[in-house]
C-alpha cells in the first residue's frame, strides 16, 4: 500500500510540473491577417495558467518577408524566445525568411495560411493547418461530380485559383465541354464578363473563387444583368463563403453552394470570449484557435513522453532568438534542443477543434478530415446539408433542403412555348377567345396535375406559341440560337412541349426531361391511284408487232405447208390399202388440216396427222423449231413480266428509295431528321442526303403539314421523311397513306427546359408517374385516333392476296374472255355445220329440211346413244311438186359454191 502511494504521489507530482512548465509561443500578426484571429489568440493565451505555454502577440507593421525577419529579431531576444510561431500570413507558395529561420533553429512553424510552400518536404518544422489544397480542390471535383454538371464557367480573381483548385481542372472529362475560363475584376465592373457568360455563352453553372468580401458584389453585378437567376448555380469555393449574408441580395435566385471546414457559431467561441453576435468567425481565427489547442496538447504528450522529464521537470532549454547569423554553423549551435521533440509531438498528436479533426502526415500537411457541405436556402442562409470525408472522397447527405431556384411567390408564372402543329399544339378562335388544345397542352396540364396531387406543389402556367413555328438552330458564327431554343436560352420560356426531338445538339444548350415518347424516322408515302386492270396483259410478253409478225407468219407457213404436200408424191397415198392397183390416190393435206397441224404445234399440242413427204417434213421441223423458241419466250416473259408487274413500283425501305430515280423524296429543313441526314456515315443516308440536297426544286419543307400536301398531291411520286408518331397521326386521317419501311433511328420527345431548371426533377417524376398509371398511353389515343378524326381509317397491314406471288383475276380475265368467245364461235360453227348438214341430208333422202334438222336433233342430244342411222327415217312421201325454175338456179349455184370451196378446204376428211 506504501509503494502504491509513493507512486501516485509521483505521478501528480510530474503532471503538476508538466503543468506549471509553461513553454513560451508567439503570434505573428499583421495587416494582412484578421483582427479576430489576434484576438483569439490573446483571448486564449490570457485564459489562464493551466495551459502548457505561455506566450505574446507580436504586431508588425511591415508586410514583406526580409523586414519581417528584422522586426522579429527584438522580439525574440533577451531570454524572450519562443519555441513555437503561430503565422497566419500568406505563404505565397514559399518558406520566406521567417520560415526558413525557424527550421533553421528547431522553432516549431504553424502556418495558417492556404497554400503549403513548394520546400514543405525540406522545412520539417513548418505544419499546415490549414488544409493542402489539392485535398480541397478534390472535394470540389467531386460535388462537381455529384451535381452532374456538363460544363461550367470558372470565375477567379488571381492565378493562386489554379492552385487551389487544380484537382477541379485535371479531372475535367476531356469528351466534355472545355471549362470556360473569365478573370474577375475586384474592384472594377463585372457586368460585361457576366453578361457574356448568360447571354452568349449560356452557361449555367459556374465555379466561384474568389476572396470572401467579394462575393456579394458579384452577386449583385449578376442580378443586374440576368432577370432569371433562379437558372444559374454557383460553386463557392472560399471556405469562408458560408459566412456570408446575401439577405439584401433577394432577387438572387440562384443555387449557390459551398463547402466549410467550421460550422456557424459554435458556442464554444463564447468560452473565449468572442463576440459572434455581429459577425461570424472566419477560418483563419479559427485554425489559430486550434493551433493553439493542438500546440498544448502536443507539449504535454512530448513532456510525458520524455525518458528524463521527471530528473528535470520544471526545466525547459532556452529557445534561440529568431535572428539572422553569420555561418551555418552558428544556426546548427544556437537550434533548441528540444525542438525535435516538440515537431515529433505535434505530428504525432490528433485532436478536436473548430476546424474538426486536426492531424498531420509526415510532411506536415493536414490529412483526415471533413468538410461540411452546404446550400443556400430561400431565406438566404446557407443550410448544412451533408459532408465530404477526406480517406472516402465521398459526399454523404445527411438533410434535405429544397433548392433555392425552386422558390417562387404566388404571382409565379411558369411560361411554356410551344409550336403550331397537329396534334400536338393547335389554337381554337372560332369562339372569338383564343384556347389552345392539342397533346402538348393535355400532357402539361397532367404532369402538373400530379406534381399537385403527388408532392402538393401549386404552380400557374401559360402557354405561348413561338414565332415562325421554329424548332430552334443555331444562328451561323454565333452562339444564339432562334426559335423554341432561343426562346429557353433568353428565358423567355421556362417550359416547351411539342414534337420536339432530343438531340446531342440541344441537349448541349438545354436540359430535357424523361423522354414522354419514344419514335423514329420512317417514310410517309402515299398508295398509288390503282391502276385499271388490263384484262388482256397475258399479250404483254410479246409486243404487238411480235404478235402480228406471229399470226402473219402462221398463216404463211400454212399454206407454204399446204403447197409443199400437195406437190410433194410422198403425201399421195393409197385411200385403200388392200387394192394394190387403186384408180386414184388420196391426198389429206387441205388448208384446213395444214393450219391445224401449225396450231397445233405452237400451242405445244400436238397432232394425230403428220407429213410423209421430205419437203412438207422439212417446213414442219422448222416450225416446230421456231413454235419452240417462241413458245418457251413467252413462259419465260409472261413469268418475268407478271413478277415486275406486280410491284414493280413497290418500294420496300430505304434502300430501295435510293436505288430508284422516279420518286422524289425531302424532309424540313433543319429539323432533326434533317441533321440526322447531314450528319450521317452511312452509305445509304449519304447518298439519300447527296440526292435530297442536290435536289431542284428543293424537296425540302418547312414544316410537317407541308410535306403531308406534297405527298398527297403527287401521285405516289414523292415521299417524306418523318417521325413515325406523326406518320400514325396522317394515317388515321388518309387512308391513302402508309408508311413505308422500318424505322432508321430511336429517338425520343421530350420538354425542354433551360439548363439546371428547378422543375426537372417535379416534370420527371410525374412522367414517369403518368407511363406506369396509362395516362400518356391514353392521351396519345384521344388525340391520334378520337380528336378531329373523322376518317377513322383502319391501319393498313398491306396484306392483299398479291404479296403471296399468285395471279390474280383481273389480270388473267382476259384468258377467259378469249376462251369464251372461242367457244362461241365454236359453237356457232357447230350448229352451222349441224345446218348445212340437215340440208344434205333433206337433199339426199328427200325429206323436209324440218324433219331432217328434228331427226339429227334428237339423235345428236342423246347422250346415250352412241350411234345413227345413216339416212333419217321418212315420216313422208318424196315430194313430188316441181321446183321452180328460179329455185332450181340458185340452188345450183349455192351447191356449186360449196363444192368449190370442199374441194379446196376438204372438209369432209378430216383426220
């Protein structure tokens, strides 16, 4: 019990004397350093006795480094040396003379200042406090990150920005927009610069560095030349920036943030006695407190750590005057013994303070710490939103606070542009009152619906219509843009609806929504006239001087053909075989049976008579030679003919539109599908491109409605390029119309906005709300099928009996028609034959021509008999009256005819 009394007894005893040996510090200060930041450090160093130092502000009232060095000398001298010197002067990126004698003389260094000198590495007895700014800038980088800007302005003061945010400019995406760079006047007029930025560059987010006391100048020189702030945002990168108070700036809309290493007023400044009523403690005062802290804290870890602290205690080496000396020498003798340990201890020691956690690395420099993150709110406070942590590079929110741009007052009216056209914006004067109505309109009046009902947000909203219908391009060497785009870029707009495409282009100058739409380009053609069906199109393989040089050729080689067998002995043959010595010889070959054996042989029928005699064969191998060669041309030209017949103005897609020279093809102008065209790498849209643009009279349009007109009035011989939602529109409306091939691209509709608009998120989140419940669906069924339709037309699939390959009747009716009529004539022929021979054979039996004609009748219609009497029956006497002579002549005469041309024709053998 004894031992463990004697020792706790020597323990306070050493902790006593660890607190009554008080080192000696001090504080440089000048008129470059704030006065709150000496204040504290008096405030703290007079505090009390219970702290490890002692010390005393040294006020100088030079500014450069050399006769800074001269000054500190009497300072330090006399037995009045300090073993370590709070700096909160600016570095300049150097170790001026101050420092260097400090490290020269083992004299702890505890620069405040933002910038580390370039010798940090070497000067180890100089520790930052304030944090290295390439950890800083990377901060900024990330919340750039986080913020999802795709290019900003870089406002700056000095060339020291560069420095500082160094991280911001190498992580820049070199695919993004280059950072746009302007230098800040502090003391002149800025309105020019701002101006240029807004009006011409059209940026929106901006980066910010400057010195603290100019920032509510800037912002004031902004709201005098930019009416819609509420579209711009502001990075703030001075540390200090929170402290600022915009509350007279109220027209500043703008989303402003800032990142802070100490948080607004912490009530332990009241312990140290400073007023914070008034103002708010800036960075600098506030890293000198935890110098100060940090400083103690260390000294008593290096006492307590000491091996010969207890033989000694109550003992400290007289620190070196901060003086100039002669030889290197003289700094290595005169350097305090102790100043080794006391950097040790102070690289060593972590703590607590305004600034967070305070720790060095082995350089020197700050490391793990956090930066709080936060936003200017609508009553012009900034508003603790998150923190960034140094070992993560990470931003973590921990509080919602809704944007300042999103503020607006009762009178707030939203203005959304949008242009005339079908279905989409259409204005009605028919009551003497202007009402617009359309898809765009009901789209709007939906989102806003919801945003009302899902997040109890009541906005007002008008709609205009822009001038000369325009989309919006880029005027030429330029930056302003005309109609929708120009409209959103000056803020004459907040919102635009209508059939507007997203494209890279705009999406560069302005923001869109979650795309309401989905479509692509496609080719509105109209269905040709039908044309009237040539029921005789079988003759087409074969011309008509072919056909006419056919039938002519036919009739002479028939009676060539005739000529040849009756002169030729061969076809003179025995009528009966068994009589080898007949009186006459039989010849079958009549002009009849020769022009049947030619028919015969063109149609590829055939014959049951054939030729015997070498000349007569020879004129029928060559016609059959030559039926050959014609008949197999007209399969094969019938086959061709009725393939390209059948569509043989048909066109299919796009490559075969630009295959082709008879139908003309355009677009408008200037609109996406015509950028998608002019900017295009591929073969087919090149040459579609090259043939459009070269085009005369143009083929181009100004708007949608026009090129409608154009293809409805040209007869199948023009087509138009479109977005497929607007091709469905015509389609429901004329039923002439199709569009014709797939789709050449995916692209979307969507509303526009100018970049960083305060309703983005509302206008998304109630798109996407009204694509899950069916209402977009709906909408684009009222106003594509139901609202001023009274056509109705039914969707043509173009399935016709055609697309499977097979004739159809009104091209083949033609054959029906011939094969009619021949068997007409056939069967007039019949009956004149059935005639003529009724009148042999009342002739020949002497019989009425009556009875004969009713006898053949009834013999002829019975299918089942099969055979006839050779003569009728009588039902008679001959008659016996005597013609008269008259009668008598002209039979003789009739029968002379008809025995001429039987004998020339032989009709009555027929084989």
């Amino acid at each position: 019990m004894i031992a463990i009394l004697l020792l706790f007894l020597m323990n306070y005893r050493i902790t006593d004397a660890a607190v009554s040996t008080r080192y000696p510090i001090g504080g440089l200060f000048n008129k470059q350093s704030l006065p709150t930041s000496a204040q504290a450090f008096e405030n703290i160093v007079n505090s009390g006795t219970t702290r490890a130092y002692h010390g005393r502000a040294m006020y100088l009232q030079v500014v450069d480094s050399y006769s800074t060095a001269l000054e500190l000398c009497p300072y330090t001298s006399d037995n009045k040396g300090i073993v370590a010197l709070i700096d909160p002067r600016p570095t300049i990126g150097i170790c001026d003379t101050t420092c260097l004698l400090c490290n020269r003389l083992n004299i702890s260094h505890l620069a405040l200042s933002w910038e580390p000198p370039d010798t940090l590495n070497e000067n180890s007895y100089t520790l930052m406090y304030h944090p290295p700014p390439e950890l800083i800038s990377k901060a900024y980088a990330t919340l750039i990150k986080k913020l999802q800007w795709d290019k900003f302005t870089f406002f700056y003061e000095d060339d020291g920005s560069f420095t500082r945010l160094q991280e911001v400019i190498n992580t820049w995406p070199y695919k993004n927009e280059p950072i746009l760079y302007r230098k800040l006047d502090p003391e002149g007029d800025n309105r020019e610069i701002f101006k240029n930025v807004f009006k011409v560059e059209h940026m929106s987010y901006h980066v910010m560095d400057c010195a603290v006391e100019n920032v509510r100048k800037y912002m004031e020189e902004i709201i005098q030349v930019e009416n819609s702030t509420q579209y711009q945002s502001f990075i703030l990168t001075n540390l200090d920036a929170y402290t600022v108070n915009l509350e007279d700036v109220p027209d500043l809309m703008a989303n402003v943030t800032t990142m802070h290493l100490t948080t607004p007023n912490d009530i332990k400044w009241k312990d140290m006695d400073m007023n914070t009523a008034n103002c708010s403690i800036r960075l600098e005062t506030a890293l000198a407190a935890d110098a100060l802290s940090h400083l103690d804290k260390a000294i008593r870890s290096m006492q307590l750590e000491s091996e010969d602290y207890p033989r000694r205690y109550g003992q400290v080496d007289d620190p070196p005057p901060l003086c100039f000396m002669n030889t290197k020498a003289d700094y290595e003798a005169s350097a305090w013994p102790s100043g080794n340990a006391l950097r040790e201890a102070l690289t060593k020691t972590s703590a607590k303070g305004f600034t967070g956690n305070i720790e060095f690395d082995e350089n020197g420099k700050r490391t793990n710490f956090v930066l709080h993150y936060s936003k200017l709110s609508n009553e012009s406070q900034f508003i603790y939103v998150g923190y960034w942590d140094s070992k993560t590079d990470i931003i973590t929110d921990e509080k919602d606070v809704t944007d300042r741009s999103a503020a607006r007052t009762s009178k707030s009216v939203i203005r959304v542009v949008s242009r005339k056209g079908k279905p989409y914006f259409d204005i009605d004067n028919s009551n003497g009152t202007t009402v617009y109505r359309g898809y765009a309109v009901d789209l709007i009046d939906a989102i806003f619906k919801y945003i009302r009902e899902e997040h109890h947000q009541e906005f007002k909203y008008e709609f205009y219509r822009v001038a000369e219908d325009k989309y919006g391009n880029q005027v030429e060497g330029i930056k302003k843009w005309d109609g929708i785009v120009g409209d959103l870029l000056e803020h004459n707009a907040e919102l635009a609806v209508c059939d507007f495409t997203i494209t890279s282009d705009r999406l560069a100058v302005v923001d869109f929504s979650t795309p309401f739409m989905s479509l692509g380009i496609s080719m509105l053609f109209k269905e040709p006239d039908p044309e009237i069906p040539d029921m005789f199109s079988f003759l087409s393989p074969l011309s008509l001087d072919v056909w006419l040089y056919l039938g002519t050729t036919y009739i002479i080689v028939s009676f060539v053909l005739l000529l040849c067998a009756r002169m030729s002995q061969g076809d003179w043959v025995n009528p009966h075989p068994c009589n080898q010595n007949p009186e006459n010889l039989q010849n079958i070959w009549s002009l009849y049976n020769c022009m049947w054996l030619t028919m015969g042989s063109i149609m590829t029928q055939g014959c049951d008579i054939l030729p015997r005699a070498a000349g007569s064969r020879w004129v029928t191998g060559m016609w059959w030679f030559f039926a050959l060669i014609v008949t197999a041309s007209y399969t094969a030209n019938m086959s061709t003919f009725l393939r390209n017949n059948r569509r043989s103005t048909e066109i299919t897609d796009i490559k075969d539109l630009s295959e082709q020279n008879k139908i003309a093809y355009g677009a408008v102008t200037n609109a996406s599908t015509y950028k998608f065209f002019e900017t295009s790498n591929d073969t087919i849209y090149k040459k579609i491109w090259s043939t459009m643009n070269s085009a005369k009279p143009t083929v181009f349009t100004r708007n949608n409605e026009e090129g409608l007109n154009r293809v409805l009035k040209s007869k199948g011989k023009y087509a138009f390029f479109m977005e497929s939602t607007a091709i469905e529109y015509y389609m429901q409306r004329f039923c002439e119309l199709k569009m014709v091939g797939n789709k050449l691209d995916s692209k979307d509709y969507g509303i526009a906005m100018p970049k960083n608009s305060p309703f983005k998120s509302l206008i998304d989140s109630a798109i996407l709300g009204l694509q899950e419940s069916g209402e977009l669906l709906a909408l684009k069924r009222k106003w594509w099928e139901e609202e001023d339709n009274d056509a109705h037309c039914e969707e043509n699939t173009e399935s016709d009996e055609d697309d499977d390959g097979s004739l159809q009747m009104k091209n083949t009716s033609g054959i029906f028609l011939v094969l009619g009529v021949g068997g007409v004539i056939g069967l007039i022929v019949a009956v004149i034959d059935f005639m003529l021979h009724a009148r042999k054979i009342c002739v020949k039996e002497r019989i009425t021509y009556k009875e004969a004609l009713l006898s053949e009748w009834r013999v002829s219609l019975n299918p089942r008999e099969l055979h006839k009497p050779a003569a009728p029956p009588r039902s008679a006497a001959p008659s016996t009256a005597t013609p008269s002579p008259l009668r008598d002549r002209s039979q003789s005469r009739a029968v002379s005819v008809l025995r001429a041309a039987t004998s020339f024709i032989n009709f009555d053998e027929i084989y």
